[in-house]
C-alpha cells in the first residue's frame, strides 16, 4: 500500500533506517547480538504497518474523490499513484494490478473508453489469495463494461460469465460476493437492455438508487432509469432523472451524457408535456453508457474490503465500529481470538515451567508444602509470562492503531524514539490487552443479537 505515494515510500525508507541508528546506539554493544537481530526485525514489521496504515488513508480519500463523482481529480490521482509503484519487486503486482484496475475505472468513468481498455490489457495474471479473486471479478467487471458501451453483447455476455466463475472463488468472504453479486445483476439487466428486453429493468435500478449511499452510485442509478422512462415513454420522469445526473454528476460522464440527451430531445420532452401528437417512446441513442466499471481497493490486513459504487450499511457492519479504534467486526474477533489463544499457550507452556521447579525445589514457592505450593506457582508463572507476553503484542497492536491516527509529527516522534514507543506499548498493552479482549466478546455478543 506504501508504493502508492512516494512520500509514504520516502518516510518508510528514512524512518526506517533512523530507527535502526537508534537501536545500534541505545543496544549495542551491551545487549546480546541476538536481542538485537529480535528488536530489529520487529523495528521493520512495525515500521512497514504505521506506513501501510497512513497509505491506507489516503487511498480512501482518493477512493473519495469518485465516490463524489470528481472523476478528474480522481484520474490524476489514479495516474500518480500507478506510476509510484511502477518498478516494485514483481511479488507485489497485486499492487500493480488494483492500480491499473482503479485507472481503468477511472478513465471509464471520464469516458475515455479505449484508454480504460488499455490499463485492463496490461493485467496478465492475478495472486491466488483473496486479493486475487477480488481483482479478477473488477476486471472481468471492467470488461463488460467496456464492451456493453460498445454495444458488442456477446463479448459483454463472455465477460459476464467469466465474472460470475470469478464469484465462486472460496476465497471471497460473504460480504464480498453480495457486492459483486449486484454489480452483476445489474450488468446482466443492461446486457438485456442492449438487446431491447427492459423486463424487470426499472425495478432493479429503482432499488439500486435508493440502496446505494454514495453519490456516484446514485448519479449511475438515475442515468440508467432515463433511459428506462423514455423507453417507456415516461419522458418527465426521464427528463427529471437525467437534471438530477447533471446535477449531481460532477466531471462524469453520466453528466456529459445526460446532457446530450436533454439538448437532443428538449423539444419532445416540451411536446410531449403539452399533449402534442407524439405517441412513440422516445429512442434511445446507438451507444450505451449506463454501465459502470468499478475500482478495487487492496486488503492491507486490517482493512480488507473491495472498494466499488455500492456501500452498504447493514446493522452487522455498522455496528461493528467505534470511535476509539474504528474497528470491524472481523478485526474484533481476530483481536481477541489471538490475544486469549496466545495467553493460554503461554499459561500452559510456562505453567508447566513453574511446577517443574516446585517440584524439584527451585522458585519462590519451593517452602510451601503441596499441593498449596504447587498451584502457585503454576498461577505465578503462568499469569506472568501469559500477562506480560500478551500485554507486549496488545499494546504494539492496540499502540500502533493510536499513532496512524495522529498527525505526522507526532508519528515521526513515535518512530524516531522506537524504544520508548515501545515500552510505553508495553505498559498500556499490560492495562488493556485482556480488558479490551473481553470487552469486545461482549461487543460481539451484543451485535449478534442486534
């Protein structure tokens, strides 16, 4: 995700590097070699997750930036950032690839067709994991798109079909498949559209509209409904969504379009408002812009979602954030699934350390007559190590949330001086790793029977 934006790329390298100075000066030569080479390559792991997460940021609002239909801007953002990450080790070309899907989108949106096509044929191959499932459905999304605006319906048709296969990949979680399953739905609508079947068509996009939460998502909805009413013949219903597109279209272009279309037919829709002659629905045009690509955003490991028009905004999602940390549902049960499977592990592995030294006469137990004395140090050491260990990694999981959220002085701070970050990780993960645990046990209990 860093790849997107040189300055991420920039700070990863420099704050990198500054914290490995800081740890040679604070560590050696008076801790051991090997204590070092830990600290080090945990350095970089936290390194490489703070830049992620303010990449991640930024992704989002350019993601923003078409979600509000400002396709220009959104372009040149889209441009930048392919360009930044041109050149990177070819283990990362799912980077690659959501960028020139994202730009094909883009340009597609823009309606510059040829060029979205171009970005679409630059991608060979996709990863096997869920980020591979979800680029092959945008892209096979993509082409539909392409080819319904060039009114080639079976090409559209191909492309449609291998989306649909792409759907079926084990690897998409529930809430991926109902995203691209009305993507889909809606292509296969205007597919029949293409070929004059409208059966169906206004309910579907009706729907759509009043499902859909982002502006261009909703201009989209309208655009395709004009075309629906003036096949009907409903042309103030039809003039009425294509002003709402103009209106709310930005630089897309389902305004450009919309406003052909009210130019070209002004003068029936004022004869037909009047009760003239004109019986016959109103044509539409030869080509056929009412379907739209859509944009994939990368699954950095807290953030795993394809970004496309359609956001939902059901009881289980909604409630599954807070202000505090803003997490998902899924991100609280991988939390506190690690955090107590972890401290059993460790009260286990270092219980048993513990009643092995009672046993042979070692500890700080070793007067206490059994079985008093053994239990305590089962619970001393198990409770210490599992405590102390979980406390470590809560408080670098639940730190490392706080600081991507602050300003970039206060983030260069908190890398600059690596090792009091670290300790103070320490001590707040110590207070809150296991509180915080149970607290969203309860979190989920309660949402499930939202």
């Amino acid at each position: 995700m860093m790849y997107y934006f040189k300055g991420t790329k920039i700070g990863y390298l420099v704050s990198g590097f500054a914290g490995i100075l800081v740890l040679l000066a604070v560590t050696y030569p008076w801790i051991n070699p090997l204590i070092f080479i830990v600290m080090l390559v945990l350095w970089i792991y936290i390194n490489s997750v703070i830049f992620n997460r303010i990449a991640n940021k930024k992704v989002l609002k350019v993601y923003k930036l078409l979600y509000d239909c400002e396709i220009e801007a959104y372009t040149k953002h889209c441009e930048q950032m392919l360009a930044s990450c041109t050149g990177i080790p070819k283990a990362a070309k799912a980077v690659i690839n959501t960028a020139r899907l994202n730009l094909s989108t883009a340009y597609m949106t823009g309606g510059d067709n040829e060029a979205g096509l171009q970005q679409l044929l630059k991608i060979t191959d996709f990863t096997t994991n869920r980020i591979g499932a979800l680029q092959r459905c945008t892209y096979h999304n993509n082409f539909s798109s392409y080819y319904l605006r060039m009114l080639d319906t079976q090409n559209a048709a191909k492309a449609l079909s291998q989306m649909e296969q792409a759907m079926q990949n084990p690897k998409l979680k529930d809430g991926d498949k109902l995203q691209d399953f009305n993507i889909y739905a809606e292509k296969q609508c205007l597919l029949k559209m293409a070929i004059g079947n409208y059966d169906g068509a206004e309910q579907i996009f009706d729907l759509a509209y009043q499902r859909e939460q982002s502006a261009i998502a909703k201009v989209s909805a309208k655009h395709v409904l004009g075309r629906i009413y003036l096949h009907y013949g409903r042309t103030e219903e039809a003039k009425e969504a294509y002003e709402y597109v103009v209106e709310h279209g930005g630089s897309t272009f389902y305004k450009s379009d919309a406003i052909k279309r009210l130019e070209t037919w002004g003068e029936s829709f004022d004869e037909q408002r009047e009760g003239s002659k004109i019986s016959t629905p109103v044509s539409s045009p030869s080509f056929m812009h009412d379907n739209k690509p859509h944009p994939v955003s990368h699954d950095e490991g807290q953030l795993l979602e394809t970004t496309a028009y359609h956001t939902y905004d059901t009881v289980s999602e909604a409630a599954s954030r807070d202000g505090v940390l803003d997490m998902t549902m899924q991100q609280r049960k991988q939390y506190s699934l690690v955090i107590f499977a972890l401290f059993a592990a460790l009260f286990v592995m270092f219980g048993s350390i513990g009643i092995s030294m009672h046993v042979s006469g070692d500890g700080p137990f070793s007067n206490i007559q059994p079985p008093l004395g053994g239990i305590l140090a089962v619970l001393f050491w198990g409770l210490f190590a599992g405590w102390g260990f979980t406390g470590f990694v809560g408080g670098i999981w639940l730190g490392g949330r706080f600081v991507v959220r602050q300003g970039k002085v206060f983030i260069v701070f908190a890398c600059v001086l690596f090792m009091l970050t670290i300790q103070i990780f320490w001590l707040v993960g110590l207070g809150l790793t296991i509180p915080f645990a149970i607290y969203n046990i309860w979190f989920i209990r309660r949402n499930k029977r939202l």
